[in-house]
C-alpha cells in the first residue's frame, strides 16, 4: 500500500479516464490528511490553480 503525508506531490490516478481527462497530468500538493481511519484515507490535495479537493488515496497517485 501507497503511503502518503502532508507536503507529497501527487496527480489524479492515470487509471481513472474521467479523472485523467479533467487534470490530466496536473501535480498537486497534499495540504491535509483526514481521518486515517477512513478506507481509503482521504486527503486534501491543492492544486496549481488554487483550488483544493478532497480525493481518496485510490484516486491520486504519488510523484516519484
């Protein structure tokens, strides 16, 4: 399993045609982690634009 934290770059999940086709290959910064006791973790993403979203960890992938 993926483990992520505050401060990790991450894009919208390549697997996820709908996704992909609204951020493509967009690189967004985790800015917060909610309960982690959620399956999967949601987490607080910002975006380039500014704008913020809260995504499941099975809808971002980590940048290496």
């Amino acid at each position: 399993m993926v483990t992520l934290k505050v401060g990790d770059l991450v894009r919208i999940n390549q697997n996820i045609p709908e996704y992909v086709e609204e951020l493509g290959k967009t690189v967004g910064m985790l800015i917060g982690e909610y309960d982690p006791q959620t399956d999967p973790p949601l987490f607080e993403v910002l975006w380039p634009s500014g704008e913020t979203e809260k995504l499941y960890l099975d809808e971002i992938e980590p940048i290496a």
